[in-house]
C-alpha cells in the first residue's frame, strides 16, 4: 500500500498516451511506480534509476509516478494494451498480481529469479508474494513479481501529544483503550482514519488478528479451510470497530477521507495515534516536526505485512532485459543500503550499513515479526474486487447506517463468491 495522489483511471490512460506503441529500440526502459519522492522506496529507486543510466549509457529512461488506487483499479486494461510499461510496481497478492498472472498479463521471471539469485536473496516468507501458482494463489508456482522491501503496520505515538495531555504512553492494549478514552474526555479524537481507502479495513482485521493464529490466517488467506466471517475473531473485530465509533476513538467525519488526509493529519499533529505502515516510515522522518515512537500492535502476535509491493514485468513489455537489469540493480547492496537509511525494509542490506537509528528500531521490528511469523499479509488479499467491498462495508460500520452481524454477513457472500474453485 501507499499514500501517493490518486488518479483517475481516465486520466491514466490519456496522461500514457501512445508514444510508446509500437516496437522497441531497446533504448528505452518505461518505469512505473506510485512511492512517493520522499518516501524510502522513492529515494531508493530514483537512486536506482541513476545507477541503470550509468550501466547503461544511451539508454533513456521514461519513468511516470502512478497513484496506488490508478493502478490496483486499471492495470488489466492497461497491460492488455500497447501502453503497458516494461517494469511497474504493482500490489501484491492472490486479488491484484495472482489474478493478472492468471489471467496471462504478466512474464513468468522463475528464470531470471534463478539466474540473477533473487530467489536467494528474497528471504523465504517475504518471498511469498512473489510466486502464484496456476489459480493465482501465492506461495508456490512460479515467480511473476520481484520484491525488494518488507514492510508491516505498526502504531505511531505522537509523543508530544501524550506529554501536553499528561496522558501515559500504552504498552498493553487495555493501556491502549484507557488512553484513548482520555483523550477522547480532552476532546481530542484519538485516531487517525480514513473510511474511503485503506485505513480503515486494516484497523478491523488488526483487531480480528489479536485474536486470531496462523491457521486462521492461512484459512482466510490461502483457502486452507473454510472461513466463517462469524466466527469469535472476526465478530469481536467488527463488534469492537463499531464500538469505538461509538465511544469517539473514530470520527464518523472519518468514513470519506483517503489514507492521504489520514497521513496528514497525524504529521500536522491532529491526531495522536495512527496505525498504518512502514511505508509511512521515511515520510513521517522527513516531515513530522515533532517527537514520535512507535511500537507493534500490543497484543496480538500477529500484524499487517508481508514483502513488499512487486517488481512485475508485463507480458506486453517491450524491454524486458531492461526490465530485469533494472529490478537486480534495487536488489544491489548500493540500493538495499540506501533504503534502508532511508526509513525503508531491505531484504538484501549489509545490516552493518544501517547507521540511522529510528531505521535500525524499525528493521528490528520486522526482524522480530518474520522470527515469530507475525506476518499475517491484508485483508483485501484473498479475492478479485475485495479491496472495494471492505471499504464500501467498513464506511458503513463507521457512519453507523450497518451493525456488524449484517457487515460480516455481507463479506462472506463476496469472500465466497471469489474463492477459486480447485
């Protein structure tokens, strides 16, 4: 995930244009992305860009920053046209790039994997969403994406907040709750949300995943088992999501902002706890003028994460050697490096090279959820077009126009809808 600009997919597909058509030269590499400039992957990969041009002189690179949400909702049309990119990052999982590499549009990289050694420096549970097999589930199959960063959702404390409201900072979860109900008593809405995009879904399965262990999360993610959306976890997750609104943790205002206003917010000093991702990592270290921390979902084993967003290479690509020589330059030690000074998650740094230490705190976070297996991916994963049902049904729970029994009901006719049939 990540907070870049969205645009429409109108937009996407006039700002494209038809330049490109046509065949290659091998001149150009076209670049798609959606980190942000200042973000840790941005850094990195605009570093890599300059490496590319530098092992690679004559070549032009024609890179374009695409918004998360532009590319999740268009890319099957665009990688069906003559548009498509040599290399994009594209999100991972079983209802974004499992589904495209089912559907044909992506290039099998096994190969490349093999001969470059990605497959062994990706470590094996971050590896995880690089491979799909032949129903688009991930884990197993063959490779069709490349990451090149971990990341997991962890809470930001806004220490100053904390410390103007005399309010101790939580480290169990029932600390958690007393301090956002004083917060609430000052007249401050805890939480920083937002209903119309991510945000909000990721609290809830948090919530569902304090009280939930792998095999429940290979169920819901993998199909290994059936999933009841009634059953303890994910009914105290929505009954408790719906309680907090209640209490005033959530604002209701909250159910039309985008992960965007949810960021802000929280850097402009708003509000005092957001929970979301290390892709806010870096950003948060370049613009938040005041002193923060952050820590792991407190009690709960597992969290959001996984590898990162993919490196994918479309069936259509017209340079895809480029492609590749540009994904094994982000691999490098130069690069890992960088990012990871940068607020980012390597997967192939020299630890020894991590000098910033809010960078080595939240590598060592990671470090303990991939030794536990706390990695317990996201919740519009398993099926095509869940992303937008969780958000269509979570802004209902946030305005109170639905109860949790009828939004639970309602998730498992569209989660049993797209489960694949084997």
């Amino acid at each position: 995930m990540t907070a870049a600009a969205i645009v429409t997919g109108a937009l996407l597909l006039t700002s494209c244009g038809n330049s490109d058509s046509g065949t290659s030269d091998g001149k150009t590499l076209k670049l798609w992305h959606y980190e942000g400039p200042d973000s840790a992957m941005g850094v990195a990969w605009n570093e890599a860009i300059k490496e590319f041009k530098a092992q690679h002189p004559g070549v032009k690179v024609k890179f374009e920053e695409k918004g998360f949400e532009q590319i999740q909702k268009t890319a099957p049309m665009v990688l069906n046209s003559s548009d498509a990119p040599d290399v994009m990052e594209y999100n991972k999982g079983n209802a974004t790039a499992g589904l495209l590499s089912k559907q044909g549009l992506l290039t099998d990289l096994t190969a490349e994997a093999t001969k470059r050694g990605w497959d062994k420096k990706i470590p094996k549970s971050v590896g995880t969403t690089d491979m799909y097999d032949t129903n688009g589930v991930m884990g197993s199959g063959k490779w069709y994406g490349v990451t090149d960063y971990g990341e997991y959702t962890m809470v930001y404390y806004n220490k100053d907040l904390f410390k103007k409201y005399k309010i101790a900072e939580p480290k169990t979860f029932d600390e958690l709750t007393a301090a956002m109900d004083q917060f609430v008593a000052k007249g401050v809405t805890p939480l920083a949300n937002a209903g119309a995009e991510y945000p909000a879904q990721q609290y809830l399965y948090q919530l569902a995943l304090s009280k939930a262990d792998r095999a429940w999360v290979d169920k819901y993610e993998l199909y290994k088992g059936k999933t009841d959306f009634h059953d303890p976890a994910w009914t105290y997750a929505a009954t408790t999501f719906a309680d907090w609104v209640k209490k005033g943790y959530i604002a209701k205002t909250s159910s039309s902002t985008k992960a965007e206003d949810a960021g802000v917010s929280w850097i402009q000093g708003k509000a005092p706890i957001l929970f979301s991702g290390s892709w806010w990592y870096g950003r948060f270290q370049t613009e938040a003028k005041f002193d923060w921390d952050t820590t792991l979902w407190p009690g709960s084993n597992l969290t959001l994460g996984s590898g990162g967003n993919i490196w994918v290479v479309p069936k259509g690509a017209k340079n895809k050697q480029l492609a590749y020589d540009f994904i094994d330059i982000t691999l490098s030690k130069k690069i890992q490096n960088l990012m990871g000074n940068k607020g980012g998650i390597p997967v192939a740094a020299d630890t020894s090279a991590i000098t910033d230490p809010k960078s080595k705190e939240l590598i060592a976070n990671f470090n303990t959820l991939t030794a536990r297996d706390g990695l317990a991916f996201y919740p519009d994963w398993p099926v095509p077009g869940f992303y937008d049902v969780l958000v269509s049904e979570t802004q209902k729970l946030i305005t109170s126009s639905e109860k949790p029994d009828a939004y639970l009901g309602n998730l498992q006719k569209a989660y049993d809808k797209g489960v694949p049939s084997t």
